[in-house]
C-alpha cells in the first residue's frame, strides 16, 4: 500500500525503478485525505490519543495516530478494515454496540463523529503517505569507487605476498613465509629483530596465548631442558590439543558474539538457556571445527542438514548467535520490537564476520562505506523472515512471567547435558493441572458477561475478574509443567519464520515508515561469485551463510585472519579489529594478511592450524627487548621487531590466581546459574541477583565459565576490563586504574587465593625458606627470584612475621601464615604476575 | 577523534606519567588551571581543555526515579484547577491538584505546599518547563535520560562518562564520577556505564551508606603499607627492565592512589564528621526514610571535594495510584534536605560553580487514572536547574493551560543533554568518539544549547 516504486533485482547489485504511475497522487486520494485531516485526525486527537498513541502507553498495544497501529491494531486485532467498516473493532468501539469494548470510555463521541469515522473507514481510510527520500535508490558514483578501491573488498591476491616473500628467500633469520614477509617490512625500515626470546619466557607466554593459563613449573623446567629441536613443537601441540585451549580461544570468540546470559537494557530478563551457545562455542574450537562450517551453523545452522540428532541439536544451538544480543522487550511496539531486534543482527553479523558496520544504513546511506540503505533492507528481510527466538515478547509494563513465551524457544531432541530428569511423577501431575485448569476455565465460563459475574466478591472486586485470576494461575501452573524450557531442552535461535519475504525500506530507519520492498539480498559492496540468489521458500539465511562462508569473500577470511594475529601479537594487523571500512586502519602489512586469510582458507579453514604456524614463526618467539633505535622508528612495535608485552585479560588473572593456589577446577559445570532463574525481570539488587553473585564468588571454575548477567559482572572480570556484552568486542580496553589495585590489595577472593597460596607452600615437607620462596616465584612468575628479590623476600617474610607476633592476632592463622599469606598476595598483586612478554 | 591510543616516548610517558583516577607525583604541577588539549592516553583524566568557556565547573544531579507529579508539585495550572472531572483535550478527564499553591520568592513562583523548604529556593531556579521526551516507559526514559538513547537495545555511553572523556576530573585522587544509589533497574548499570569508551570514564557506584567496594584494608594499616612496598619495589624492578611495557608505570601510581584512596574515600563519604547542625539542616536518619538526605550530604561533600559529575537517587514515584499519600510521603523525604543541599552549596560559595539538576525521566498527565493516579506524560514536563551558569529566577518554556503538552520553549532530551555540556564547557557537536567506524556523540544527530537559559 505505501510502495511507491516497484522494484527490480539486477546482477549483484540493487536498483529501484521508480514506477510511473505510482508518482503522482490521484486527485480523489487527495480529497480522501483531505477528509482525514479536517475530519477524522482531529477525533483521534482529542479523544484517542492521550492513551493510544506513540507518545503515551498505547493501552491495548493499539496507536491510532499511525495507519500500521490501527490495521495491525493492538491486543485484540485490527482495530480498522479498510473499506469494511463492519468488519472494523473501531467502529463496534466508538458506537458502544458491543458488550465489553466501549470508547472513548467516559464519554460519546457525537453522531457525526462516528459517521465520520465510518465513513473514511469505508473509503480506505485514507493517511497521508510518507514521503520516499529522492536519495533511495539513486546510484551513488562514488560508492562504485570505494567498491572498486578500497583495499579490504578487493579480491584476496594469491600472487603479492609471494613475490615480497620472495625477496627474504635467502634470510637466514626466517622459518616461514610469516617471518619472510615481516623481514621484508623491517628490511625496508632498516631495523633488525631483536634477539630471540629464553625459553623460560617463551613457554609462559604460549601457555597463556593459547590457554589463559600459567605453565606449571615443571612444564617449564621440562621445556628449558628439552634440547631436542621440535622441543617447542611438542609444547604447542600439547597446548592446542588441550581444552584449555578451546575455554580460552571460545571466549575470544564469545567477546566477538557479545555474548550475555540475559536482555539488559531496560528490563532485565534472563537467558536461562544461553550457556549452551557457549558450551557449543568451546566445543567447536575443541574440535577445530572449520572457521567456514563454524560461521555456516552459527547463521543457518537450522536449515543445514544434520547426520544425527546430536548434530543437529547443535547446529540449532549455534543459531543462538543471532538472538544473545540486548533487547528491549518493554518495547510497546511490536514493529520496533522486530525491527531493533533485526537491527542487532545485522550489526552484529557485519561487524562480526566482516569487519563492517552496516546498521548505518538503518537510516540513511552509509556515509563512508558503500552501503546502501537498501543493502541494509535486503538483509533485514533475511531476519524478518526468521523467528527471533529467545523465549521473549515484546510488552510494556509487564509483570512476572509476561515476557516469556515459550512457543518461542527451539526444541532440542537429543541433549542430555542440563535437562532435569525425568519426574516418575510428572504425567499424572500435567493431568491433574490440566484438569485443574479446564474446571477453572469452566467456572469462569459459566459466570463471565452473566449477572453472577458482576456480582462484587467481598474486596469490591466482580466475581468474574476472581474467576479470571484463578484461571490464569492454574494455567501458569499447567504451562510450568508442560514447558519443555523448564526441563531444559531447548535453546535459544532463529528458525524460518511461517510466512518468508522481503521487507520495505524503512524512512529514517522508522519502524513503521514504509518505503518501497527491496528484494533481500547481501552487501553490494564485496562481490562474491558462485553465491546463489535467495531461494524464495526460506528466509535466505542458508544463502547468507554460504555468502559470507565463501572462499571468495575476500573479508571472511581476512577478518578471521587479523582476530588470530591479535590475539598471539596484541594488536591486529588492521588495528580496527571490527571496522575494515573507510574510517577504519589500514593494514600495517597487507601481504601478511593475505597471506594468513589464504593459509586459513587453504589448510581447510582450520583454527588451530594456523595458530600453530604463527606460534611456530620465529617472529612469534622474538625477546621482548626495546632498543632507542628501534623504539625511535617504529615506538609501537607495528613491523614486528620484538614481541610486545600485554597484560592479562580478567579471565586470565583471575584464572591464573586460582591455578597457582590450587584451587582451580578444571571441570566444565554443567549448565549456568542462569539456567535456574525463571524468565522474570531481575533487579541488581534483588534475590536472583544476589544468589548469581554469590555462585559466581563461589565458583573455583575457570572465568569462562561464569554466570554473565548483563550489569552483573562478576567483580574479578569487571575490574580488568571485561568485554562489553552491549555490541562486538574485537579488542579490549586495557585501563589501568585505582580500582583495580583496591581489588588486588583488598578483595576477599585474592586474599582467598594467596592463604591458599601460601598454605601450599607451606606443606612442602622440609622445606627451606629459600626453596619456598624459589617455589612461590617459580609458581606465579615462571621464573626464579634473583639475589635481591631472595634477600628482600626474606627480610620481608621475617619482619611481618615478627611484627605480627606483636600484634593481637586477628585472625586464627598463625604468624607465620599470614606472613606468608601477606607475602603471596604481594606476589599476585604485583605487575609481572599480570603481563606477559 | 581519540579512539586510538598512540605510544608515547618513554620520555614523553615519565613526565606526564599518571593512572586511573590520577596523577600522583605530578599533582602539584597539574593544577586545576591548568588544561591540555591533546590526551594523553597513560593519563585520560587529566583536566582538558574545555571547547567554551566554563560555566559549570561540575554537576549534581538529583534525580526523582519514577516521575513525579509536576503538576501537584511545581506546575501551577489554574485551569487545571478549574476544570476538576472535565474531559480534557485528547481524551481522559482532568483532574485537579488537591494540594494548596502560593506564590513565593521575588519571582512570584507558584510552587505546592509539597515543597515548603525548597519554595525558599525558588529565587534561584532556573525552570525548564517544555521538556519533552520519547518513550512513555520508565525503562527508556530512564535510560535516554542518561545515556541520550531512545532505542532502549542500543548500549551507550551515559552523559557522565562523556563529561569525564571530554572534561577529565578536577580531583586526581577521586573518582571523577559517582552514582550514588543509582536504579537496580532500569537499565542499571547501563545509566553509569561507559559503553565504547574505555573503562576509566564509567560511574563508580556507591549505595546510600556511602559503601565503595574494596576500600577496606582486610590486615592493619601498618602491615599493608610493608606489602604494598614490597609491590612496589617488584613494580620498579619490572619498570626498570629493559623493554618493559611502559604501562608499568601507570601500575605503580595506581597504588599509591589506590592506598590514599582508601584512606581519603571513606573519610569523604562519611557523613558523621559532619557538624551535628548540617546534619539536622539535611534530615540526615537511618534507614530508608533518610537516604535522600544523606545522599544529599554526601553529594555535597563530594562536589566539594571536586568530583565532576554526581548522581543521587530517590526512586518511588510513579504514582499511578496512590499519588496523595504516595506524594506527601515522597516529598518529605526530598523536599528538605534538597533545599539543605543548595543552602549548603550556596554558604560554602560552591553554588557559583557547582550546577544542581533536579527533576525525573518525564512528567505526569493532568488526567486522572483509576481513582488517585497519574499516567505518565512524555510530552511536557518541567525539571530545575539551579547555580552555576543558568540564569537564576528564570522560567524557559511552557505546556498548555492544562499541563499536557510543552507549546512554548520545547526541549527535548537530547537539548537539555546539549545544553548541559554547554554549561560544563564542552559542545555537543564536537564532543565523540570513534567506535566502529563512525563518530558518536551524546546527542547523535541531534540537540540544540538552549542559550537562552544561559547567564552570561
């Protein structure tokens, strides 16, 4: 009804035709909405719009100030038919003839109000159409440029890399292709490598690159006495194959999935089911599942076909991808609803997968990169043809369990992982509550709209509204036993929705504001042969996914590429690790990176393979030594000439304070304390928050594995800059501020961490001070204390403890203890416990 | 514009060397006065430059969670009053205020009896009565008030953190940035969050019995100073090696604020040091009936004490029934420690600098909803502002004779957002940050200085 133009689908690109006829408003549809204006707007202005339009709560879920808020309508359906005013609930409303609905509820409208109303409903109800933007659909020049330009959308070169590698041939320093194509940049700058890193440096910091996790003293004495030459081989492929591997690379992953356990935003509603994306996030770098299948499950993984059960449950889990983002299910409008949850997809698949940010054109043509608005709306037709599943509605003002709906979760067939069993007892209480239930329903069927019904209970309330309570919570009741979300197989996705196609641009980025319908489709600004057109009958997520999964997107893989590269170096090779737009970095050494994307791709898309090449290249080893010259021409380390020291991540720190205490469990927990909590609004000062505080002070598990309520971080990850969970995080802050050495001189879980510490020390049977002391250097640091460091390690040991026999005691650890206590928890809090080089 | 952080010479770094909340050595040199406009990425917080010239050196923020009822509190409407059990334009039946009006001050300024000490006061307002806002819902509103959002799923910085980013603290060894009590809903931690901005710009909550987390030594004074030596020894060490990650450095001034901090924090937040007759002028009690009242102190001390930015909270009034009672109750816990608070403000000299903001997500419809309530109105409601910068005794704006919609002076979320950083120096236009490819700003696209209620 509002499309003005009629559209045509053209190569790889889109063009809106503009449709002749369609231009010029007939003369009759002018006088139609000349009615509306002088008759019918002023009505709903004065009558309607102080409880149903966009600026008030809009009772019912019903607008009268829009045309979509009255043809869709609220709660009870459409509240107007064009051309059928007795189809239409306005009409029955506003004449009062029905039994229940009466409007405007304390007064009448007047006789030719009504007739007023009628009478435009029967002549189409005609509303002033929006105005298209002249812009939409118009070639832009200059996007063909960028198109044709800008670095990250062109074609992968297979041939440039080569010949710069070429050049290195003879270089001895070099060990791979990697080296060679470093050598060749510091070559042309005039700087050396520094020298090699030791051995006892190394292995901690591949330990912690690949694992999150210290190596243990003997794993280090080990490799430093290893002298035969693949002695560091057998370490990375000790670390790769481990699962420590997969919990740390998994969250990588899981920061780039901003992943969070429940909506955030303005009302608060738990995920219970979320920790299966992020078990299935490990598991697949466990497995080194291929980067392409990898991105194919976590888009499509529904319409892929699966060869068991356990498979496709999985796939189906992966989709959670797509719904684990903030939402703001207080939300009145179902449109807005639909349309920023479509919006947080997009941006998070672009940003995601390709380094892109296209919710730009939400509202308006990119203004850097090509990105039309109607790119932005070919792929939100692949999301609206999807069901957002995450077990949430749209409300506003709801209460308790309003926002659940479970008819919106997918159903998992062969997990056993976190399902509750079975209850022996379960089929003979359904058939109680459903019965429960029918005999409630009956008893207010029996008195609703009757004389008996109006009667006034005791509290002044009708019998019927007593009659409704009691059956709505017997229907709870019954619902509560028959969800499959309360035995736990299900999970969170999308799935194709019943009715798929293509969706209109919207004006602005204006939920309701209907432009012309594009067809749905992909970005135009990479083009990727062998991909195929949107097969009509599905929502096109299967043809997305083989889109962004092709060997011939050039952005995939590189994007991929660049994350791994950060990960080992600290900085990516484009700095800008989710924007390889315009605005974004530019690469420090494009053939490198093409080089890495190719070998990704070639070596069958596999992760651990090409970590393992990077972690092999000599450049990877390099000492962490600064000399002036260096520093003065390249002071940030970009051309690679030593290894740049980096700080821990929060899951590190506080994973490696609990290895080196012992306290460290290893196990997987099954499920999440968010798969207890029902799907009712959390307050962060409330009981469900409280208990996932406490489960998250109390876990000795690794960080990964902790409860991640949006707004309730655990304290340990907050204050060293966790991942924000609101958008894609390719890259960390890393702050260093007060707090956070408040948190390492004075929080209970480090105290916690340090007694252990020395209390491990301390059952070393007949042990010397200065082997405990070795010890506890060897434990946190990987290395041996000096000379100095002994002595003052010493002094230190020996005055707190004399002085604490002094004191009164405060706590019931003897002296010698908490000395040691005091001296663990200096050595934790330290900087070399957190950096590594 | 300063999304990336580029190396500094280690030469460049000793000097200007500093961390989190602050510079420590350097304290002395970098007075207040003094401002730089390039950031230096080990130092964030140091003063900046401001775009214009300051009017508000920092700001407290008053915030009434849950909408109170303008119009039977600061909104005088006589035809309101005359049309009790009228139908009013768009729809309902109009309900009068059932609370007594007069005018008080030079300025003649009608306020309810409510609000008895704060009518003594009113000399100094400066009135906002035309705001408007987008989402009718206590969630987003909540969280476009202080994050400048109307999509509620979008994750942004809130105006805080974008007024330390711009601004840096005044205090080094404050946070620059408190929330005191904020909403456990409501978009929590969102309202204080620094979202794309690096953490050090984000909020630092403390609940209404001034608690910070982790200030609290777990062994003696004594014996924290000789391990935080020992730290500090291993920290130099490290620094000293070569080729060590000039980050180090920051570490090390981070402990020696952090052991300040919490010598100096507690002390500030504690507001029994306070002379028995300021703490009988703010109402200070235990227990919920005197929160406000303490916060009120404790924002006061703090602003003081130069943090930039200070949030204080009393949540409870959405009156969607019960709004007679529910007022009487509500306004007497805020009414007279928020006049204490620009009494103390204005005796101690600190009103001249220091701007107060009073006022709720949005405002009351002058219709009746069930019995004795209110709705909520998104499209004309007032908020306060008083000292630093804004005009005193000044009215800006205008609803209709009724109160429901703003038709004179109209303000939107985002015009307030642009004017308040106006008055702390800063431009809205100028003011973003580069996340992902494009430069975000406080007020998006959008936002006007209302200058008008400037005072120049």
């Amino acid at each position: 009804m509002f499309r003005l133009f009629c559209v045509s689908f053209i190569s790889s690109s889109i063009f809106l035709v503009p449709h002749a006829s369609a231009q010029t408003i007939p003369r009759d549809d002018e006088a139609k909405i000349d009615f509306f204006e002088r008759k019918v707007r002023p009505i709903f202005a004065s009558h309607c719009n102080n409880c149903h339009s966009a600026n008030t709560n809009s009772k019912g879920g019903l607008r009268v100030d829009d045309r979509n808020g009255l043809t869709v309508g609220g709660n009870r359906g459409p509240a107007i038919v064009p051309g059928e005013p007795g189809k239409s609930l306005l009409v029955q409303a506003i004449r009062k003839t029905g039994s229940k609905l009466k409007m405007p509820p304390d007064h009448d409208l007047t006789e030719q109000e009504i007739a007023d109303i009628t009478t435009w409903i029967k002549n189409g109800a005609a509303w002033p159409k929006v105005r298209v933007p002249a812009a939409i659909g118009r070639p832009n020049p200059q996007y063909e440029k960028l198109r044709k330009e800008h670095w990250a959308w062109q074609p992968i070169d297979g041939t440039k890399w080569k010949s710069l590698a070429a050049t290195q041939r003879d270089a001895q320093w070099a060990r791979d292709d990697i080296d060679r194509l470093v050598l060749a940049q510091l070559q042309a700058k005039k700087i050396a490598p520094v020298n090699d890193a030791d051995r006892a440096t190394l292995i901690r910091r591949v330990t912690f690159d690949l694992t999150g996790l210290p190596p243990s003293p003997k794993k280090v004495a080990d490799f430093v006495n290893d002298e035969t030459a693949s002695a560091f081989a057998k370490v990375v492929d000790r670390l790769l194959g481990s699962v420590a591997f997969a919990e740390r690379w998994g969250r990588h992953w899981l920061d780039v999935a901003r992943y969070g356990e429940s909506t955030g935003s303005g009302r608060n509603l738990p995920y219970p089911h979320a920790w299966r994306y992020r078990d299935y996030v490990i598991d697949s770098f466990n497995a080194d599942k291929p980067y392409d299948q990898f991105v194919r499950e976590q888009i499509a993984g529904d319409l892929l076909p699966a060869k068991t059960a356990e498979q496709r449950d999985a796939q189906l889990i992966a989709t959670g991808f797509l719904v684990l983002g903030v939402k703001d299910v207080n939300q009145r409008f179902k449109v807005r609803f639909i349309m920023d949850n479509v919006d947080e997809q997009i941006d998070t698949v672009t940003r995601a997968f390709l380094a892109t940010s296209a919710s730009c054109a939400r509202c308006h043509d990119h203004k850097f990169d090509p990105i039309p608005t109607a790119d932005y709306y070919a792929l939100a037709g692949i999301f609206t043809s999807s069901d957002h599943c995450a077990g949430l509605r749209n409300k506003m003002g709801g209460g308790g369990l309003d926002y659940y709906d479970p008819s919106l979760l997918l159903t998992l067939t062969n997990v056993s992982v976190g399902v509750k069993s079975a209850d022996p007892s379960l089929e003979a209480r359904i058939a109680h509550a459903r019965a429960e239930f029918e005999k409630a329903k009956a008893e207010f069927d029996k008195i609703f709209q009757k004389p008996a019904g109006k009667q006034l209970n005791a509290d002044g309330k009708p019998k019927q509204m007593i009659a409704r309570l009691a059956m709505t919570q017997k229907e709870k009741e019954l619902l509560a036993l028959t969800d499959p979300g309360s035995r736990g197989t299900v999970a969170l996705g999308v799935r194709d929705a019943k009715v798929v196609g293509d969706t209109e641009i919207r004006i602005r980025g204006e939920a309701e504001k209907l432009g012309p319908t594009v067809p749905r489709g992909f970005l135009s600004l990479i083009h990727v042969p062998d991909v195929g057109k949107i097969n009509p009958s599905q929502s096109g997520r299967l043809d997305l996914a083989n889109w962004l999964a092709s060997p011939k997107n050039p952005l995939t893989p590189r994007v991929m590429a660049n994350r791994i590269w950060k990960h080992l170096f600290g900085q990516g090779i484009v700095s800008s690790m989710d924007n390889f737009g315009v605005t974004g970095d530019l690469p420090t050494n494009p053939e490198l990176l093409d080089h890495l994307a190719l070998r990704l791709m070639d070596n069958g898309w596999s992760v651990k393979k090409l970590i393992r090449a990077i972690v092999l290249s000599r450049t990877y080893q390099l000492g962490y030594d600064a000399p002036k010259e260096h520093l003065a021409i390249d002071p940030a380390n970009t051309l690679h000439w030593r290894h740049s020291q980096r700080r821990l991540d929060a899951e590190e720190i506080r994973d490696a304070m609990l290895a080196v205490a012992e306290k460290l469990d290893r196990s997987r927990p099954v499920a999440s304390p968010t798969a207890e909590l029902k799907v009712i609004e959390m307050r962060n000062n409330g009981p469900e928050a409280k208990r996932i505080e406490d489960e998250a002070i109390k876990s000795n598990r690794r960080s990964v594995y902790l409860p991640l309520v949006r707004g309730l971080t655990p304290r340990p990850l907050e204050v060293f800059d966790f991942a924000e969970q609101g958008f894609v995080t390719g890259k960390r802050d890393t702050t260093i501020v007060a707090p956070q050495a408040l948190y390492l001189l004075n929080d209970s879980f480090v105290r916690q961490q340090s007694q252990a510490l020395a209390a491990r020390l301390l059952k070393t049977p007949g042990a010397a001070d200065t082997e405990l002391i070795q010890l506890a250097y060897r434990l946190t640091l990987g290395r041996e204390a000096n000379g100095k460091e002994m002595e003052r390690a010493k002094f230190f040991l020996g005055d707190v403890e004399s002085r604490l026999r002094d004191e009164t005691p405060t706590t019931k650890l003897d002296a010698r203890t908490t000395a040691w206590g005091v001296f663990t928890q200096a050595l934790l809090a330290s900087a070399e416990f957190r950096y590594v080089r | 514009m300063f999304s990336s952080m580029s190396p500094l010479s280690r030469r460049q770094w000793l000097r200007t060397t500093a961390a989190g909340f602050g510079q420590v050595a350097l304290a002395g040199m970098l007075a207040a006065q003094e401002r730089r406009t390039t950031r230096d990425p080990q130092n964030p917080l140091a003063p900046r430059e401001s775009h214009f010239p300051v009017k508000a050196k920092r700001i407290i923020f008053c915030f009434m969670e849950g909408a109170m009822s303008q119009l039977d509190t600061m909104e005088h409407k006589p035809t309101l009053q005359r049309s009790n059990l009228r139908t009013g334009p768009g729809g309902g039946v109009l309900t009068a205020s059932k609370f007594r009006f007069a005018q008080h001050g030079q300025t003649g300024t009608w306020m309810s009896n409510l609000l008895p000490n704060m009518s003594r006061h009113v000399d100094k307002f400066c009135w906002l009565r035309g705001l408007h806002t987008d989402t009718p819902a206590h969630p987003q509103a909540v969280i476009q008030l202080h994050t400048g959002v109307a999509n509620a799923s979008l994750v942004r910085p809130s105006i805080g953190a974008w007024l330390l980013y711009g601004l840096g603290t005044e205090n080094q060894d404050l946070p620059g940035y408190i929330t005191v009590n904020p909403s456990p809903n409501f978009g929590g931690a969102t309202n204080y969050g620094s979202a794309f901005l690096p953490a050090h710009y984000q909020g630092t909550r403390i609940n209404d019995a001034g608690q910070m987390a982790n200030l609290r030594s777990p062994i003696s004074n004594s014996l924290q100073r000789r391990q935080l030596d020992l730290i500090q020894g291993m920290n130099r060490d490290f620094a000293g090696q070569p080729g060590a990650s000039e980050q180090v450095d920051g570490v090390i001034q981070s402990f020696e604020l952090a052991f300040r901090m919490q010598d100096r924090v507690p002390a500030l937040l504690d507001i029994s040091r306070e002379p028995q007759a300021v703490q009988d002028m703010y109402g200070v009690r235990p227990g919920p009936q005197g929160s406000f009242a303490r916060q009120c102190l404790m924002a006061r001390r703090l602003s003081e004490a130069g943090v930039r930015f200070v949030e204080i909270t009393q949540s409870g009034w959405d009156h969607h029934s019960n709004l007679h009672q529910g007022l009487i109750n509500q306004t007497s816990m805020v009414d007279r420690p928020v006049a204490a608070l620009l009494t103390d403000l204005e005796r101690r000299g600190l009103l001249d600098d220091t701007l107060v903001l009073f006022g709720s997500e949005f405002g009351r419809m002058p219709t009746q909803q069930g019995p004795d309530g209110r709705d909520h109105n998104i499209t004309g409601y007032p908020m306060i502002l008083a000292g630093a910068g804004v005009k005193a005794g000044y009215s800006y704006g205008a609803t209709d004779e009724v109160g429901t919609h703003a038709v004179e002076g109209r303000m939107h979320m985002t015009d307030l957002h642009a004017t308040l950083l106006a008055l702390m120096g800063l431009d809205h236009e100028q003011l973003t940050y580069r996340y992902g490819g494009r430069d975000f700003r406080l007020t998006d696209v959008a936002g006007r200085v209302v200058t008008e209620i400037i005072d120049s």
